[in-house]
C-alpha cells in the first residue's frame, strides 16, 4: 500500500509516536484499513513523514501489542481483523439492551447524585477521618520497600501472613489489648470477611452460633451465608445474656466486649468471667472475640481484650486496622486458640494470603517504627477533642434525649424520652439534608424486645470536623423542633 498521508501537528500536546498510533488504529476500527492490509514498512513511512524511525517503530510497537496489527517475517505489518479485536472503550451488551441499559445507568447517575446532593451533613458510625494520615511517610515507606524489593517479595508467601507482620502484631495486641499469643496463631487477611471464612472451614458447617441482639449486622450476614443456625440473644446492662445463653443450642458466642456495636455497652468483667466459664463447659465451645475499635477509649484506662483472660484456649480474637489506620488498607488479623490450629492446617493451610506481600511490609515496617504509635495516639486526642465538642452541642437535647454510648468508639446513642420513632427522627433530619441512622438497622429479626431499641438513633462523629459537627447538630435541632420540649 502507499504511505499514509497522516497529518502531524505539533501544538496538540500529543508527541508524534502517539499521533502516529492513534490515526492508524482509528482508521483500523473505522474499517479504512482492512483486515490483512500491508502498512507502509517502519523505514518508508519515517522517511514519508520526516520523522525518525524510531517513533515509527514505537508507534508499531504499541498497534502490535494492543492486537491492532500483526508482524510476519520477512513479510512487515499487516491489520488484525476487526472481528478479532475487542473494543474496550465499550460495555458489551446485545444490540436490543444498549439502549434500555444506557438510560437505566444514566437514571442511577442521577439518582446517586441527586442523594450525594441532598446529604450535607452524614453523621455515619463507620466513617473515619483520613485528613491526618501521615501520607509522606507512608509513600516514603513505600517507596523505599519498593526499591529494595526482589523476587522473593512477589512470591506467594506464607499463607498466614508474613511472619515478620505476624510478629510485630503479636507484640502490638500484647502491649495494648494485653492479647497472649505466639505468631504462628496469627492469620492475616484481607478484611473480617475472609477471616470468618476461614472460620466457618475450621469450626464446620450448620454450626449454632449465638450473637448479640442488637448486632453488627454484616457479621450476622456473613454468618447467614454458612448456613449457621443462628440464635440472636438479648442484652442487659452488661452484654450478652448469659442465661438466654445458657438455654440456647448455641456452641459458639459472636460477641463485642471491649465496645459493643451499636450499643457501646462495656462488658464487666464479671460477665467475662461468665461467658470464659460457659465456653469451657463443654469442648467444642468457642467464643469469637471481635475487637474492631477499642484503640478509642476517652475514660478510664483501656479495656484488656477477652482473651487476656483465657486460660482454656476458648477465644477467637478478631482485630482489624480500618478504623485505627484506614478503611481501604483492608487488612485484618485473627489469634487462633492453639486446639484450633491444626484444624486450620488441616481445613485452610492451602489457602494463599489475600494480603499483598508489599502492602503487609509497608504495614510491618509502618508499625515498627513507631509511625503507627503515634499517628494512633494524636487520632485519639482528635477524635476525643470531636467527642467532647460533640457532647457539649448535644445538651440542649437532654432534656428529650437520653444520652449513651459515650466515652469510646466514633458514635453515641440518643433515646427519645417521648418514644418518638427513629423513622420520624430520620425523616425529619433528612429534611434538613442530614443523615442520621436507626438503631433498628442493627436488630436482628422483629418486633424488638426492647422497646427503646425504636426510639433510638445513632449519630457517628469520626470524619466529621467541629464546624461540621456544630452546624448538623444546629440543623437536627431545628428538625425536631415540634418533638422537643
């Protein structure tokens, strides 16, 4: 074929090699160049165009690794057909559906827009602040791991976890949860979802388990997804009902002692000693101790974890670094009990990690330093500066509202006194362009028991600044103006 008249410009912002691809794949996607048709040889069309060969043969280079042409020896270029190329730059969809499924994309666009646009103020219990994080030093870290690399660092690895990792969170859990345990009981993984995965192989399928009523509710889901026979048991003062324990068929316990969720309720260590006391009755009982964010604790001394106390290898300690470092890091630990350990060998040793070998070095090397130390001690002055400021925007509502929940975690609890819904409290406050979050949401099954559970919403502070929490607490005044005394 002759040369392609292709026209160069200079004042586009594109370098010559990339104007060169682009026209030849457009003319091939567009059909002007057919399937099997000879291009102009590297050398020639160089020549034709003033250019040096080398930005042909990049150009080359990228049309043949994208599949857009084909090399033959001895022969040159030729053009791949189009029906052996997939266009990427659309989505696949039968000719028919292309339309109905445009609209219906471009109606939830707008939908998630229309609620993006609508909340001002989101006063969610998950959200974390993430305007602290010392960012340059985790790039430093990165970047440093990363030119030390070698193979071995890109290989499988240990399907626990890297030990080095392992070790320095055993060190860690021991200093601050007060957590007994050897580094060949910790299994590293990507979030609690996969560790409870993990879980559901070691302890078997169908197994009864009790879990605290209300509940972290993706737990429960999750549980729901093994098939378990769940029993959901409810609270007093103290926690989990040891009783209804007692009288249920349950031979493992899900439970939150250091901070539960939603309640915020502390478990005493009486009811501790209680709940060790009924999983060493019998053999195959075990209590799964989930410690999702007890590093925020603004009274008192910390809460040791559960398993500080166990002496019978009863407690299945779960821990993870969303709330205390960042949500998207999705990194999570679990100590098994030793009695479990060669099930987990048996069950899962031939699982590989879900935790990128580089990101659990970056994290070992983050902790160990002291940056992690630090960065948790300056997000608990934060969050308890948040905490404070929050209780003290909230008085006005004591006479209405009973307050709780308060002096640890990212969220408290407010109980109508007049028994108003939380639907209508959520209603109101969606009004005013805040969203706030039901208790109910973390019950498990209806009607509930507990009537106050209603009446009662939750209001988390963690990635909301002072001036944010000021003015949504201004606003949830005026809300609930007619329900206020």
């Amino acid at each position: 074929m002759s040369d392609l008249a292709i026209e160069l410009k200079t004042d586009t912002g594109k370098c010559m090699y990339q104007q060169i691809y682009e026209y030849i794949r457009n003319e091939i996607r567009t059909g002007k160049l057919q399937r099997d048709e000879k291009l102009p040889s590297t050398r020639s069309l160089a020549e034709y165009l003033q250019v040096a060969r080398s930005t042909v043969d990049s150009a080359y280079s990228q049309l043949l690794a994208e599949g857009y042409i084909q090399s033959k020896p001895c022969r040159g270029y030729f053009v791949c057909g189009m029906e052996e190329l997939v266009d990427l730059s659309q989505p696949f969809s039968l000719p028919e559906e292309r339309g109905s499924r445009k609209a219906a994309a471009s109606d939830i666009r707008k939908e998630e827009k229309l609620i993006e646009n609508e909340i001002e103020y989101d006063f969610s219990p998950h959200a974390i602040s993430m305007k602290n994080f010392p960012f340059s030093t985790w790039k430093r870290i990165t970047r440093e791991i990363l030119v030390d690399a070698n193979s071995e660092m890109f290989a499988l690895g240990d399907a626990r976890g890297d030990y080095e990792l392992r070790a320095t969170i055993c060190r860690y859990l021991h200093s601050a949860r007060g957590v007994n345990c050897e580094p060949e009981q910790i299994i590293i993984g990507a979030g609690n979802d996969y560790l409870l995965m993990l879980l559901e192989k070691i302890l078997g399928r169908h197994v009864p388990i009790a879990m605290e009523n209300p509940t972290y509710k993706r737990a429960y889901r999750v549980f729901q997804s093994f098939a378990y026979e769940i029993e959901a048991l409810p609270m007093d003062k103290n926690g989990i009902s040891v009783k209804a324990l007692e009288q249920s068929n349950a031979r493992v316990a899900y439970i939150m002692p250091s901070h539960q969720y939603p309640t915020g309720v502390v478990m005493p260590i009486g009811r501790r000693m209680e709940l060790l006391k009924w999983a060493e009755q019998k053999e195959d009982r075990y209590l799964i101790e989930d410690d999702y964010d007890s590093e925020f604790r603004y009274k008192g001394k910390p809460i040791p974890a559960l398993q500080a106390s166990d002496r019978a290898g009863k407690v299945i300690y779960i821990g993870t670094f969303s709330k205390s470092i960042a949500p998207a890091i999705r990194v999570g630990y679990m100590v098994l009990p030793m009695p479990l350990m060669e099930k987990y060998r048996q069950s899962c040793g031939f699982y590989a990690s879900t935790v990128s070998r580089i990101d659990q070095r970056i994290l070992n090397e983050f902790i160990k330093d002291g940056y992690f130390e630090r960065y948790l001690n300056k997000m608990r002055k934060i969050y308890r500066e948040k905490h404070d400021f929050l209780l003290e925007q909230l008085k006005d509502l004591e006479r209405d509202f009973v307050l709780s929940g308060e002096n640890a975690g990212l969220h408290v609890l407010l109980t109508s006194k007049k028994k108003i819904p939380e639907k209508d409290l959520i209603r109101s406050a969606a009004a005013k362009k805040i969203r706030i979050y039901g208790l109910s949401d973390a019950m498990v099954g209806v009607p509930c028991e507990n009537e106050k559970y209603e009446n009662t919403i939750l209001l988390g502070y963690g990635a909301l600044s002072g001036e944010e929490i000021s003015r949504g607490v201004g606003l949830l005044k005026e809300a609930w103006k007619e329900y206020l005394t």
